[in-house]
C-alpha cells in the first residue's frame, strides 16, 4: 500500500537477478559489517528528520546520498 510512508535500508547490492533471497539471507562480507555503523548513524539522521520535518523534507535531504 502506498498510504504508509516506508523506509528501505541496504548495505549493498552486491546480488545477481533473482538471488536476492540468498543474499539477504546469507552471511554478511566483513566490509558490509564495517559499514553498518555508518549506515546505522545515518538512519538515526534520517528517521529524527522524518519526525521533526516530515516526509517531503527528509525525502529531497537524504534520498540518493
């Protein structure tokens, strides 16, 4: 449904057509593991925005960075 906004979080796409279930899930590489803490500092960024300038706001500020 589209009535609810979604947030999609990813460390890689690193997988080939149709293996997405193998990749997520299979085992983490040491470097996704080294990029968690970064990718987890910016959804707690993205995620205060949401609450505090909405939706539209949050969308022009973090999506594609």
């Amino acid at each position: 449904t589209t009535k609810y906004n979604r947030f999609r979080f990813g460390i890689s796409d690193a997988f080939s057509k149709g293996r997405q279930v193998d990749y997520v899930l299979g085992e983490w590489t040491s470097e996704e593991d080294l990029k968690l803490k970064e990718r987890l500092e910016k959804s707690t960024e993205i995620i205060k925005s949401f609450a505090l300038a909405g939706v539209n706001n949050t969308m022009n500020s973090f999506n594609g960075k």
